[in-house]
C-alpha cells in the first residue's frame, strides 16, 4: 500500500491507525512523504506498528502522481493499494479490494466506496463519471448513502482516494503522469488502461472516510487550476478525434451550466462566495488554459506514444465515455457540503 503525504502529520497517523484494524490481508506501508515540514515522517517512525512501514523522503513537493510512482516502484507486490493520508479505512478494505480482482485477468482497478468522513450518510465517490470536455466527478458525490451502490459492477475508473491497481496493468500502461502533478491524474490513468483493454470493478465493501478538500481545500483556486488545466490534457491525451474537435462545444455548455448555477448559488462554484473570489476563481482557469497549451506539444507526443497500446477503437472509447457521462445539471449544481478541516 501507497500512501503519500505532505504536512498533514494528523490525518496521517490517523490514517495508518485505521489500517491497525482487520484488514484480511497482509499488506506493507510505503510511505512516501513529500518534504513535509511538520514532523511527519518522524512521527510515523517513531511509532510501533502492526505491519511493515517503510518511508520514502523526498526533499521537496514532488506532487501526487510522482510520490505515488515512488511508491509503486518500491513495492513488488502483485497488486498496490493506494490509500489518501486525509482517508481512514474499515475494517476488510485491502482485502475487499482485493476480491474484485478474481473477476478475470484483465481486471485491472478496483474502487472502493468513499464517504464523508465527517458525515458517513454522505457519499465522497463510488467510481467516477464524466463531462465530455474531460472534465470528471465522482459518481454519487454528494449523495445520502441509501445503499443505491453496494452492488459489485464495473466502474468507469477508481479514484486514487481510495483504489487498488494490478501490476501488470501498470507496467503495461505505465504509472501516474508526473506532469499532471495533481488532480484528474486518477482519471488519466483510468481512461489509459481502459482503452488498453482493462476494467475496473467497485468493491462497495471496501469503505473508507475521507476529510474532502485536506490538501488544497476544495475553494482553492490552486486545486481549481490543476483540475481545469489537466482534464484539457486528459482529453488531448485520450479522446478520439471526433470527441476532441467538439470539445469546446461540450466544454461552453458546462461553463454556461456553471454560471447559472452560480447565480443559484449551487454547485462547486458556490465555494467561492464573493465577487472577489470568483473573479480569483476565473483568474484561476484562465491560468489553466494558458498552461494547457504550453504543455500540448508535449502531451500529443504523449498521445502518438500511447496509440499502439490501444485495444478500443475510437467509436468504443466515445461509447464508453457516453455510457458513464454525467448528467450536466449534475455536474454543475452538485456539491458536497463543506466540512471543517483538520490539520
């Protein structure tokens, strides 16, 4: 198991503590921790722990997606968890993640069920869903939990929250895109490894409690920046022709959904509640088209590398992507209520 971190010394021995439960299976800790500054990794060696712990130190924030590739190239198991340092486990999560993977071969991800960690009732994720624009939302999100996804079924992808990967498919399809650095990375490797032929299943057994936002906080025009500036790489990256030429057009139709959402004062957009912050908030995805397109030469060498590694054709990956599309009202006026923040 993986778990990345950087200055949250708290939420992380909570969530190693969590693991102290039944887990059914046997299972290390790679911790890799990213320059934290507040005694983290001290705080994790110091203490006497049920499983094997092993600690990466990196110097400075290398991001989410290098840390996790860190990590999973200091495991050798057959198949690696990751689990957020902001997330605590049930009992059995790595070994109900771990029975998915006896559906076939090319089961390549499981996901787990994700709640609000300070409100259980309250759904973070089960899997995801997307906007045609690449934009991508957690499935259920926001959702009292009714029990209206504990049945096992294929999933678009897992969040990398809470998720386990084969090995195989990793080495195959290859790890988390470090240029990304954070947000949406889950959803590109997901999209990569279904069109390279694998699955993914939810495991609805596997539970854990997520603090939402931990890192950035969900009203941080950083996180805004990285989430808007990647889903456009993730469709330059992935989607078929078709798909990418009509981006605008489906990417217009959020923004025009979005603001009126904002003038319900629904959805994520209504974090940022003055004038102030939604000026910040444009301000913050203006940064992220400029980006965008500094980084797409880059990225569509990415996408000419990736092509022989496709089992989809394109009309497969537009029927895939179709079949698990978010309603757009959903997209838009949908949200989690915000929960106070523990460091």
């Amino acid at each position: 198991m993986v778990v990345v971190n950087w200055n949250r010394r708290g939420l992380l021995l909570a969530c190693l503590r969590s693991l102290c439960r039944e887990q059914g299976a046997e299972f290390e800790v790679i911790l890799v921790d990213n320059g934290s500054e507040d005694g983290s990794a001290e705080a994790v060696e110091g203490e006497a722990w049920p499983f094997p712990v092993r600690v990466i130190r990196n110097r400075e924030n290398r991001g989410f997606c290098a840390a996790n590739n860190q990590g999973i190239r200091a495991s050798r198991a057959e198949f690696v968890a990751l689990l957020n340092n902001d997330a605590e486990a049930e009992p059995g999560f790595l070994f109900e993640l771990r029975e998915g993977f006896r559906r076939g071969e090319r089961v390549g991800m499981t996901a787990a069920k994700i709640l609000v960690w300070e409100d259980p009732r309250i759904i973070d994720k089960v899997g995801h869903l997307i906007w045609l624009d690449g934009q991508n939302r957690g499935r259920g999100a926001g959702e009292v939990d009714e029990g209206q996804y504990d049945a096992e079924e294929e999933a678009l992808w897992p969040d990398g929250c809470a998720c386990m990967y084969r090995r195989s498919m990793l080495e195959e399809i290859g790890g988390f895109d470090e240029d990304l650095f954070a947000y949406g990375d889950d959803a590109d490797l997901g999209l990569r490894a279904r069109i390279a032929g694998w699955s993914c299943w939810l495991t609805p057994k596997a539970v854990v409690r997520h603090h939402r936002g931990a890192t950035l906080g969900v009203a941080s025009t950083g996180r805004l920046r990285l989430i808007e500036r990647n889903r456009i790489l993730l469709a330059v990256k992935l989607f078929p022709g078709t798909l990418l030429w009509l981006n605008g057009v489906y990417h217009l139709a959020r923004l025009l959904a979005g603001a009126r959402a904002a003038m319900l004062n629904r959805g994520e957009i209504s974090r940022f509640s003055s004038p102030r912050d939604k000026l910040r908030a444009v301000g913050a995805i203006l940064t992220a088209y400029w980006e965008a397109l500094r980084m797409l030469p880059r990225t569509w060498r990415k996408r000419r590398a990736f092509r022989p590694k496709h089992r989809l054709s394109g009309r497969e990956i537009t029927a895939l992507l179709k079949r698990y599309q978010i309603p757009l009202r959903t997209l838009s006026e949908q949200a989690i209520p915000e929960m106070p923040r523990r460091s």
